[in-house]
C-alpha cells in the first residue's frame, strides 16, 4: 500500500470517527514486510492496526 493510499485510508476513518489516531495508525500499518505479505495478511494486519 501506498504512503498516499495509508493516508486517504487514515482520513477516510477519522470522518467515521474523529478520534481516531491518524498519526498512529500510519506508524502501527508502516512494518517492513507490508509489502511481501499476501493480500489476507495485508488486509488481517490492517485490521488489527485499525482496533
């Protein structure tokens, strides 16, 4: 996933809830092996970071 991409993400969840961390979610979804994992580990991890 892009920078831009984790961040329109990021602001697209704060609108749902204006709460929500933006600044740690882009460091908790930022781990060097975001980009070899799958599309299911992607998405699990992105899950996880998000709650």
């Amino acid at each position: 996933m892009s920078e831009k991409k984790k961040i329109k993400l990021a602001c697209s969840l704060i609108q749902l809830n204006p709460e929500f961390n933006k600044k740690r979610f882009i460091e908790l979804i930022n781990v060097e092996e975001f980009t070899a994992m799958e599309l299911k580990q992607r998405m699990h991890h992105t899950t996880l970071v998000i709650h």
